[in-house]
C-alpha cells in the first residue's frame, strides 16, 4: 500500500512539473506574439488559457484520478 502510495505521489508530481514547464512555454509565447504584433496572438491566449483551466481541473480531481486507478485506500466498508 504504502508503494503505490509512493508511486502516485511520484506521478503526480511529475504530472504537474510538465504542466508547469509547458504552461511557463506558453506564456513566453503569447507575450512574444502580442509584443511582435502576430495576428494568432489571441488565438495563442486562449490556448493558453485553455491549459490553466485543464492544469487547475488536473489539481481539482487528482485524488478521484488516482482513486479511479487503484490508488485509493481500498478495502471493504461495513
């Protein structure tokens, strides 16, 4: 138990160190693009915004994720 524990706790890090990395490219992005005047720079926001909303749905239901796949506590409740 306390393995898989381990395992999900290491997963979800490095779910949300790639979400952080990839969102910190985008942001530099979308500045580049309205600062250079690209007509997609609005575009490149809202996929930019579209990340944040999926970065902050991923920390909202990690713990009903992980339970979905095993991670949870188990077991028989009376």
């Amino acid at each position: 138990m306390g393995a898989l524990r381990s395992v999900q706790t290491i997963v979800i890090s490095i779910v949300q160190v790639l979400f952080i990395i990839v969102l910190a490219i985008g942001l530099v992005r979308v500045v580049q693009k309205f600062i250079s005047g690209a007509p997609d720079a609005l575009g490149s926001l809202g996929w930019l915004l579209g990340g944040v909303i999926l970065w902050f749905g991923f920390n909202y239901f990690k713990e009903d994720l992980a339970s979905a796949m095993g991670g949870g506590q188990g077991g028989v409740t009376p």
